[in-house]
C-alpha cells in the first residue's frame, strides 16, 4: 500500500521527523529509509533505539498511525497508474487482496478513497502474527481469496515485501519507489504502474512461474 499504490512514505516519514524532534532528538532519511516496507511495530522499536524518544512501541505506533492518518484524510496521494490499474483488474473480473503492514485504519481510508469495490480482502499488520518480510501476509490473503498463493501476482516497492510475497511462492513485480530494491527470487522489476494492464502483468511475471512452482514447498525469507 505505503510506497506502492499511493505515495504516502513521506507522510510516514514526515511524522517520524515530528516525533523523534518532539522529543529533542535529530532523524535521517537513512533511518527513514531503513523502515520503508517494515512492520510497524518493528519500526517502532528501531525509532526507540535510535533516538532518545521514551514512548513504548505501541505508543510510537499510535502517534505515527494518528499523523499519518489525518494527512491521507486530507489527501490519498495515488501512484501513477495505481488506481487505473486496479480498476482494470476488477473489471476483468479478477479478485484483489490488499495486503499491508499498515493498520487497518489507514487501510480502511485508502479502500474508501478507491470506490466501486475494488478490493475484496484487506490484510494488515494487525491480522498477522508475522509481518513482511514473513510470508504470512500473502498467505492470509490468497487463503481468503481462496485461490492457490502461486496463481496470483503481487506489487510490491520494497525488498522487505518482495520477499514476503515470494517466500509466499506469489510472483512479484517490484515497482520501486522511495528506496532502491536489489533482486529477489521470484521478483521481477518494472518502472512504473502508469499504463499496465492485467495481461502485462501476466507477462512480466511468466517467467516466475516456473521458477517459484519448481521450488520445493514455499520459501522462508532471508534478511
């Protein structure tokens, strides 16, 4: 969701700079950057070790999450071609799942800023025991769309989800955004969402297939 359908990694990152500051500390886009794609409570933690902020990681969560919320109240900043996209897949009658480390709030904002139904099942951070870059997300997702994890296709934008979605065993196509995504088995790259169509997702990840269908069983992340 954060980084991949709508741009809103500055919005995450604008509240970790107000937070740490609030407390008299100094943040860097390089923390910032190391949190792109992680589960929130484990980037909670890393802000409380790298900072001299004194919340617990529930309590950073709920600032961060409040923050962010309000900013995509006022404004969901959609990716190009994000929206059209899933439009295009409802259309052709495709079923979609939403999975985020996100909470559901802001999940809930995003879904109801789409319209028309364009997402049947919502995973976040809170459905899970396990987050990105754990397979439990996609798992939980293609069990709810009752489809096989291996017929599907994931989006991702960063390293810490393609591995989540390929541990899976989801064919992914990386479309990367705030930070840089070295290749992962089972991921493919491309530049932007703007244009794509289902069937180019088909193509892009046809390739996979075989790769991740030839793997015994289903992958466990390495980080």
């Amino acid at each position: 969701m954060d980084g991949t359908l709508v741009d809103s990694e500055p919005y995450w990152i604008a509240e970790e700079f107000a937070l740490v500051e609030s407390f008299g500390g100094q943040w860097s886009m390089e923390h910032a950057h190391h949190l792109v794609g992680s589960a929130l409570l484990t980037g909670a933690a890393y802000i409380i070790e790298n900072s001299p902020v004194t919340l617990t990681p529930e309590e950073v969560v709920a600032r961060l999450v409040g923050g962010v919320a309000q900013r995509l109240r006022a404004e969901v900043p959609w990716r190009p071609g994000g929206h059209e996209l899933l439009q295009q897949v409802r259309e052709a009658g495709i079923p979609c799942a939403l999975v985020t480390m996100s909470y559901r709030e802001l999940a809930d904002i995003l879904v109801e800023s789409m319209g028309d139904d364009l997402v049947q099942v919502i995973v976040t951070g809170e459905d899970v025991s396990d987050g990105k870059p754990h397979p439990e997300p996609y798992l939980r997702a293609a069990e709810l769309l009752g489809v096989d994890p291996r017929d599907c296709i994931a989006i991702e934008d960063s390293r810490t989800g393609a591995l989540s979605s390929t541990a899976a065993g989801v064919p992914t196509v990386v479309i990367p955004h705030v930070v840089a995504v070295p290749q992962v088995p089972g991921a493919v790259h491309h530049d932007t969402l703007e244009a794509l169509t289902p069937a180019d997702l088909m193509a892009l990840t046809a390739p996979l297939r075989g790769e991740l269908q030839s793997s015994a069983g289903i992958a466990r992340p390495t980080t």
